[in-house]
C-alpha cells in the first residue's frame, strides 16, 4: 500500500513536472513572437530605403518600423515613413499578394485630407468633442495606379472611403436627421464619390456608451 502512494506521489511530480515545463515553454515562445526580429526589421528598413529612392523625392524619410503580431494589418513587417512637405506619416510593406512593395502614401494623405476637411463641420453641427477618422483601402494608390505626383485630390477620384465619427453621448431623437445631413454634406460639399458614414458614441474614455451605431452608405459603390 505504501509502494503504490510511493509511486501515485512520484507520477504526480512528474505530472506536475511536465505541466509546468509546457507552461513555460509556451510562455516563452509567447513572448519571443511579441518581439519584432532585428533581422526582418533592417530587411523592411533597407528594402524601403530604395523605394523611397525609386517612388517620392527628397521630402519622405524614415521614422520607423511597424510589427504587426496581432494580424490586423496587411502585413507583420512595414517601415513608417513621413512627407516633410506635407506632414502625411504613411508605411511601406511586401504585399503578401504580390510580394512587391507597396505604400499607403495616397490611402493616408486622402484620409487625413477628408478628416481635415469634415472636422470644422462635424465641430459646428454636433459639438467640439466629437471627432473624425478617414479610412481607404491600404493599397487604393496600387489598384488606382496613382503615385504621390500623380493622385490629384481625393473628390476626383471614385474611391470607395470609411468616416467615422466618434460622438462622446447616448442617443438623441434627432440624431437621424442630423446624421443625414451630414452624408449630403460629405457627397455634395466634399464630392466624395463613395463611402459610408459610421457614428459610434464612444465616450472620450473609450467606453461604448449605446451598443447600435449609426450606419449610411452612399455613392456609386455603396456595400
């Protein structure tokens, strides 16, 4: 009887053993794929050196690198990049389509043109604390063919764009008719060809503050 508690404690240990040694090693390899590889990073760096040299002039320099570990983006490895003339921060990637590198140089620049365009309004109609983020396809500049030189403003072009705009309050009732007007204003005054306009009350915290968000698509390539 001795024997067998003898030998139910030692499997035990070793059970125990086992477990704790999985556990680390999963701990381990956890937190080497949270850290970006020095090797990959001065590749991204150097590959997006020449295209720099290749696509835009002397303005575009490096800040940075960008890891990606979580899947949200379209890549793991890109280098930031910022256009001293005009203040647009965009990055540089190896598209996993297409293994050429690409840039978000006219997706950003739009973006932060739209934003900068629909902030005064958005401030005027439904108040200063709400704000507003821009979105297009990453690589637009790619499928359009457009470069930096040649991309023009974003109202000549037919470019499906995401605004959203983040409101710090609960509903009211006559949200729905402000919200309206504020896609005639982003069709007519901003001739914004296609998009939609998403309104999430999000407090300044970042708590959610109703669970439905308002939602409109517009234009010639409404989703």
């Amino acid at each position: 009887m001795a024997k067998q508690k003898s030998n139910m404690l030692r499997f035990g240990i070793i059970s125990a053993s086992v477990i704790v040694g999985v556990i680390v090693i999963v701990v381990v390899v956890y937190n080497l794929s949270m850290k970006p590889s020095k090797t990959k990073t001065d590749e991204i760096q150097r590959d997006a050196k020449s295209y720099i040299s290749e696509h835009f002039g002397s303005s575009v320099h490096l800040i940075g690198t960008v890891y990606d570990n979580m899947g949200n983006m379209n890549y793991d490895y890109a280098a930031k990049a910022e256009d001293k003339k005009t203040g647009t921060q965009f990055v540089i990637y190896r598209s996993e389509e297409t293994n050429k590198l690409v840039d978000t140089y006219v997706s950003q620049k739009w973006s932060d043109d739209i934003r900068k365009d629909t902030l005064p309004y958005v401030h005027k109609k439904i108040g200063k604390k709400a704000d507003v983020l821009a979105y297009y396809d990453d690589e637009i500049g790619e499928k359009l063919r457009l470069s930096s030189s040649t991309m023009g403003s974003y109202k000549d072009r037919d470019a499906y764009v995401t605004v959203r705009v983040s409101l710090p309050r609960k509903k009211k009732s006559t949200d729905n008719e402000q919200f309206k007007e504020m896609v005639s204003y982003l069709e007519k005054d901003l001739k914004i060809k296609s998009g939609q306009l998403i309104v999430g009350y999000v407090a300044e915290n970042g708590e959610i503050l109703e669970d439905n968000e308002w939602h409109k698509t517009f234009g010639s390539q409404t989703k």
